[in-house]
C-alpha cells in the first residue's frame, strides 16, 4: 500500500467532519495486550473493514454534584462485612439514596466533567464505538448535562477528531403519557431547534430514538403529563407567573425519589430572572412530593413574578406540566426559558390554604396536537425499546437493551436481524425467570457463564458473561450490537423492591464489582479489562484495516525535517488531548484537578536504515524545554513480545536528554527501573523533533522485523498502566501501541531539501 493511502479504506462519511479536516487516528491499527495478556486482534486476525455493522454503548448521564455522598458499596462492606445483613448499618448511606458499585478510574466524577466527556469520547472512538445511547427511561432527560458532552464532543469534531453520535431510550411504558413527555422534551430542547446536528444518530435516514411510535399519538399530546424535572447540582430551575390578585405564598410540589435528606432554596423575584429579589428560603429534610410555600412576608399586589429553585441537596426536583400550561408565565431552566411549565401553589390574601395555580387556555388543541404528532412520526425513526431480559419472539421493530444468553435477534418489518444486545451482567435470576436485584443472591454476574456462575478466583476479571454474549452476537452478526453498558455506576439502596425485601440490602441494577455492568475503567479491581474485551469484540465484528509496512527514507539527525515527506504512515494521535481538568465530582468528592497537560502530540513516523531506526515526533505547538520533567519519552518494545519488560517496552528513550544527545535505557526486571545502554542523536526545531537509534542497540538484526512503540509527556505518576490514561498525553492513548513493520526494503533515494 502506498504512503498515505490509509486514507483510501476509510468510509467516506469518517472523512467528511467540518470545519477541520477529519483526522483518522487509524485506531483500529493500533495494538495491545490487556493486563491478563490478551492480545487485540488485528488485520490479520479479522479481516478487513465489514460496511454495515455498527455499534451502540449504553450510556449515563445521571451523576450531580453538590448532593450527598458518594457511598461506595465496595469500600463499604470491605470496611464492614456484617452490613450485607443489616440496612440500618451506620457505613450506608440513607435509604433511597444512590450508591456506586465501586470507584471509577477518573475518581466519582459529576455527568457535566468536561476532562472526562472528552476522556469518553477518546476511549469510545478509539473501541470503535458508533453512537451512545442515553438512558432516558426514568423519564428524565438530563438536559444540562446532555448539553455539555454534546459541547465538549463538538468541539472535538471542529477540531478533526471522531466521537462517536447520540441517541436516546425513552421509557419503556407511558403511563400518564411519561414517554409522550420524554419525546416531545427531547424534540423541543434538542432535535427541533437543530442543536448539535452533526452528533445525531441516523438510522434508515432519520434519526433514531428508543421509544414506542405510541409515544408520538395524538391524543397523548393532547393532555401535557405531570412530569418531575430533576434540580442538577450547580443548576436553577424557575417559572415565572402572574398573580391576578394580591398573594402571600407561593411554592410547589418537589419530588425526592423517596429520600428525606434532600433540600433546596427558593427565591422570589419581581418581575422575571434577575428582578428585585423579594423573598428567600432554605428547605431542608423535604418529604418525596411535599407541597412547600414560600412566604412573602406580606402582601403582594397582582403583577408578573418570578420563583426560582436552586443549591440542591440530595437528590430533589419539581414537578411540572410536559406543555405550556400557564398564559402568564413560562418554565426557566439556568436562567433561560425551557419547554414545559412547573407547578405552582398559590396562596391567595383572605384565604387560609393555598391552590394550585390553574392551567389555563394554553393547554394543546386536538389540530396542534395532531399536527405535532405528524412532525414527530415523520422525524424520527423509532424502535420500541423492550424492558424484559428474556423474550425469544419479540415483535418486529423492537430493540432490546439487555438480555440473558442466548440473546434473541430483534427483527426490522421484513423480518431481517437487525439488532442484538451484549450485556456485561444481567439483574436476572433463575429462580423467579425474571429481573431481580442484583444484590439478591442468584444474580447473572460478571462471571456467569455455561448457565452458573463460575467462582474461580479472579474470574471477575476476565468477563465470561460479556464473552459469552459476544460469542451470540457475532454468531448472529446483526446490523446494529447494543452493548450494556459504559458508565452506569449508581443504583438506589432500598428495602424493597417488588417482591423482594431486606436483607440484604436491595441494589436492583448495580452491586458490587461482580455484581455490575460498567465497562469504563475502575480504580483497582478489574482495572480496564472490560475495556480492551469491548475493543477486541468490536474489531472482530467491523473488522480492521490493514496497516502498511514502514516506507523508509535516508534520514539525518539535524533538526531539519524535510527528509521525513516521504516517510509513512504516519501514526497519528487525537489532538487536543493532553490532561486539564478542574472539576467538583459526584456528591462531596472532588475536587478534581490535574494539570499534567503540557505537549500536545499528534503524529508519529519511523524509518529505518542498515544502520539505525529513526523516530520522529510532532507536537501541535512548539515543544516544551527539554529540561522539563518527563519531557517526550519514547516507549519501545522492540520485539513486540508484551510478556518481556515494563508493560512490554523493552527501552525508553529522553529520560535524561543532553544538547545533541539523549539516553536510551533499557528495562530492568519488568517493573518501572531502567539502565542506560547509549547515548543517541537526537533533534529538535519547534514542534518536531527526530531520534536515531543503533538497530544493534535495540537488538534488532535482520529483517523483517516489528517494533511497537508509544510517545508520552509528563504521564509519569505511578508507574503503571494508568499513567498512560490519566495523565499528560500519550501517543496513542492509554495501553495502546503503534505498530512499525520494518520489511527491509532498501530506502527511496533522500529528498532534495
């Protein structure tokens, strides 16, 4: 294959991402072994590029800041085993409250932190990952925190890089019209208004949402649901209104999700957001539902107010209308109108109890309703999402989202295969055939597997169960694989759950490490196990692009870079990478800061000659002085035998850089101790910089030959594998390599200069 011509086996919809030029990292070409060893399959493995296969991620977005917590179930029975048999065990948190399984890699981070949004979008792109796929099932659509991944994710794309598209899963059911309410909130805050058009999931032409067509009925439409919206940490939520007549209170119905920890501010202001404030209060220990007022503290003459909601504590919200409801005022959501209407209470001068403040004629006539309910159906694409684990026959046009092996093959009109789920775990228990906490004994695991749980120590690692399901999966090789899941990580601490009761204590989606379905990283554990089995799965079912032996040129160590023109492939890096975050995390954790961040790295080439190999960098701003700490090293495993050296890397190359020479060490005892072994050549101008290496030096005599190389700036922390994920920038990312294969072809005469 010719230098450059990578780009030629690229879909053409992967080249087209305006403003900037696309920029293809390759990341299917990349290499690696996970920390058990397994090896990613290659070209050589797979085959190449499959069309039409694609893959979906379920994906959360439910993580605030500023409430209680977090309570981590892992740390928590670690520290006291006894509190499996006991609720009222002072090490949980409160009833009702939200757990998490255990510790995420990038620390119990808040669903608006933009470090890692574009983490995700990273590692997700590079699996192969098409679209993710929100959880909007509870009815909530998590507007703001929707709204800065799309951002961050935009940013990205304007850049040149890939992340992958959104769609949504509405509930599975529509009682008091919540999946009506869910759709229309999903078209009027994000598809109506065109925002974010170019992260949009398309399928058969439209884009795609999880919700039954019902949803988009007439007569739903008609009558707007009673819907709770959730108050994020950091957030407001507000309604302005009109009083026709002097008042003294004024307030509303706030669900908690059956907490009694929970509470919030209210604030009165005349006229609209940013108006003469006029009256403020705390709530604290709100009861799920209750009906709170705001005193005036006297009487108010009729006119346009404003009440306002905001500094939650817990997990709280307020409940409104899914429509415009109020002729006088409208709902406001972080100080700008928002669709829908929240609820008022309204107590009046001369009566002793309040009422709610009457909808009026704004509600939707029966030719909008039916004019919108056209604009809906001919929006979108729809496939109602199904709920149980184990339907075999489901109709036509229904997607699932999780099922027990063996995984049933959801069906498009014609009756062709046209999705499949893998799931990591499944709440699912034998006894009853049905969903059952995943705390309850008899839970389908990480390591469930051939019908059992297999009990072997260390097998939570491995992910039998994700095995397994892949397997079904590639068997069935379906358009569209729904995997279950990235980033889920709470459940609600109950005492009961239909007909399941304390003890233990009742987690209905997530447990503990086995007894969870999270592939993103965790801290300690299974580490990023489940991520590179997602990555090596995927490659099997889209396939892989071949990757081109290196095309060497003559090369001299100068700082002048002319010489490299001719050399490919380049091996590139997503740009804009390296590490900046300062961001408050889920509940009291954070905050969160890393300010490893310095060289952004970008692309990569080798070359090679009877003598030497030579690397050489490009950073997209200007190098940083080399005496800085853990300045531009170079990984290399020179015979791509990962069971030798730290993480495989035989060498490392710049820990100790002079004027016109740098060190190449080499490793000692596989953990992270070095030795030196030569001093080489190296320069550098501006953003680039070259290296010549004695081939003798890195033991690499004849030809053909392959070395597996990773650039990395100021990663260095621990010494291990998370370095290369949370830290710097590293060249690919994380625990992924380039491949150079040096064919021993005699190099193309040196360019002119």
């Amino acid at each position: 294959m010719a230098v450059g011509s990578l780009s030629a086996v690229l879909p053409a919809s992967a080249q087209q991402t305006a403003p900037a030029p696309a920029w293809d990292t390759y990341s299917d070409t990349w290499v690696g072994v996970d920390g058990l060893g397994r090896v990613l399959p290659t070209h050589a493995d797979v085959g190449g590029p499959r069309p039409g296969r694609t893959l979906g991620v379920f994906y959360f977005l439910t993580f605030a800041h500023g409430s209680d917590g977090p309570y981590d179930n892992t740390q928590i029975l670690k520290a006291h085993p006894e509190a499996i048999s006991d609720i009222r065990n002072p090490a949980w948190g409160p009833l009702n409250s939200s757990h998490h399984w255990g510790e995420p890699l990038f620390g119990y981070y808040a669903s608006d932190d933009e470090y890692v949004l574009r983490k995700h979008a990273q590692m997700l792109a590079a699996a192969g990952v098409d679209v993710v796929i929100f959880d909007n099932s509870n009815a909530v659509t998590y507007d703001k925190a929707r709204n800065t991944l799309c951002r961050a994710w935009e940013e990205i794309r304007r850049r040149g890089g890939k992340t992958p598209q959104i769609a949504f899963l509405c509930p599975f059911g529509n009682p008091d019209h919540i999946g009506t309410s869910t759709l229309n909130e999903l078209y009027d805050t994000l598809y109506g208004p065109g925002l974010y058009r170019d992260l949009w999931f398309r399928w058969q032409g439209k884009p795609l949402v999880m919700a039954d067509p019902s949803y988009a009925d007439a007569a739903g439409l008609l009558h707007p649901s009673h819907v709770p919206v959730e108050l994020p940490g950091g957030g407001t939520l507000g309604q302005t209104f009109t009083a026709d007549r002097p008042f003294l209170a004024i307030g509303g119905e706030f669900p908690t999700w059956n907490t009694t920890s929970s509470g919030m501010t209210l604030s009165l202001y005349a006229g609209g957001p940013g108006g003469p404030l006029l009256a403020r209060r705390d709530f604290q220990n709100v009861t799920d539902n209750a009906a709170l007022l705001l005193k005036a503290g006297k009487e108010l003459p009729p006119g346009r107010y404003y009440l306002e909601m905001s500094r939650p504590v817990g997990h709280i919200g307020w409940w409104g209308y899914s429509a415009d409801v109020y002729g006088g005022g409208h709902a406001v959501e972080d100080g700008v109108p928002a669709p829908g209407d929240r609820s008022l209470l309204i107590r009046f001068a001369g009566e002793a109890q309040p009422q709610a403040l009457s909808p009026d004629a704004r509600r939707t006539t029966p030719e909008a309703a039916a004019e919108r309910a056209r604009t809906l159906r001919d929006f979108f694409t729809f496939r109602t999402p199904i709920a149980p684990y184990n339907i075999q026959s489901p109709p036509p046009e229904h997607w699932a989202w999780l099922q027990v092996y063996p995984q049933a093959p959801q069906r498009d009109a014609a009756g062709q295969v046209e999705q499949v789920t893998v799931g990591v775990a499944q709440n699912y228990n034998a006894t009853v055939n049905n969903t059952a906490p995943m705390s309850i004994p008899g839970a389908f695991g990480r390591s469930y597997h051939d019908g059992k749980m297999d009990t072997r120590p260390g097998a939570v690692n491995w992910g039998y169960n994700f095995a397994e399901q892949w397997r079904r999966a590639l068997q069935l090789d379906p358009p569209f694989i729904f995997v279950t899941g990235w980033n889920e990580w709470t459940a609600g601490f109950y005492d009961s759950w239909v007909q399941w009761h304390a003890p233990p204590p009742i987690f209905v989606d997530e447990f503990t490490e086995e007894y969870s379905r999270d592939i993103e990283p965790m801290q300690g554990g299974h580490g990023d196990d489940y991520y590179y089995q997602l990555v090596a799965n995927v490659r099997r079912y889209k396939g892989v692009r071949p990757l081109p032996p290196v095309t060497p040129r003559p090369i001299t160590i100068d700082g002048r870079f002319g010489d490299w023109k001719g050399v490919g492939p380049e091996f590139r890096d997503a740009i804009g990478d390296p590490a900046h975050r300062d961001a408050p995390g889920y509940g009291q954790a954070g905050p969160y800061v890393n300010t490893t961040g310095r060289n952004d790295i970008v692309a990569a080439k080798v070359s090679y000659d009877a003598k030497n190999v030579y690397f050489y960098v490009r950073t997209q701003e200007k190098l940083t002085p080399r005496t800085d700490p853990d300045w531009m090293l170079l990984y290399i495993n020179a015979d791509a035998d990962y069971k030798t050296g730290w993480l495989g890397y035989d060498f490392v190359v710049n820990r100790h850089v002079g004027n016109a020479n740098t060190s190449l060490e080499r490793n000692v005892g596989g953990q992270y101790k070095w030795r030196p072994v030569a001093r080489v050549r190296y320069g550098v101008r501006g953003n680039e910089m070259e290296i010549a290496i004695p081939r003798v030096a890195l033991s690499i005599g004849h030809l053909p030959a392959t070395v597996d190389f990773k650039w990395a700036d100021h990663c260095y922390a621990r010494g291990d594998w998370t370095d290369f994920t949370l830290n710097g920038d590293a060249a690919p990312d994380d625990r992924f390599n380039y491949r150079a294969v040096l064919e021993g072809v005699r190099p193309s005469p040196r360019p002119q200069r």
